[in-house]
C-alpha cells in the first residue's frame, strides 16, 4: 500500500515541478517577445532614417546641385582647355 502512494506522490511532485518550469519558461519568454518587438522597432525606424538621410546625400551630391551652388557664389566654368602639370615633364600626346 505504501509503494503505490510513494509512486502517485512522486509523480505528483514531478508534474508540478515540470508546471512550474512550465510557468517560468513561458514567463521569460513573454517578456523576451516585448524586449524583441521593442528592438525591431527600433530597427525600422533607424532603417527608415536611413533611406531619408540616403536621399539628401544624393541629392545634395548631385552635380547640377552642385553646379547651380558654385556659380550661385560666383564661381565659372572653365571655358579654355588648360593642363596641369605636377612635373616639368611633357605630356606624350597633347589634343587641340
């Protein structure tokens, strides 16, 4: 009589041991969920600044932006055909 009780006991304990595990587990994974969703959000957020801050980096770098803002502070465009030479050697070929 004792064995079968010491058996439905021990059994008993481990299904509750095994709930509360149960419980626990869950728990942390719930809050896990939130940190998760919390980072994805994030995540998008920064994803949707950085096609914004793509978008005037090419527009601000494009050259007829750059071009209209030169000659907007005075610079012009070089009409003569002219070389530079960082030595005193000659070219190999020169086109007129």
């Amino acid at each position: 009589m004792k064995k079968p009780f010491f058996i439905l006991s021990g059994l008993f304990l481990i299904i509750l041991g095994l709930i509360v595990v149960n419980i626990t587990l869950n728990n942390i994974m719930s809050t896990q969920g939130i940190v998760l969703d919390q980072i994805q959000t994030k995540l998008h957020n920064l994803q949707d600044k950085n096609v914004v801050l793509e978008d005037k980096v090419l527009q601000l770098s494009a050259y007829t932006r750059i071009a209209s803002q030169a000659a907007a502070i005075g610079f012009v465009p070089d009409t003569v055909k002219t070389q530079i030479a960082l030595s005193n050697s000659l070219p190999l070929a020169y086109s007129q």
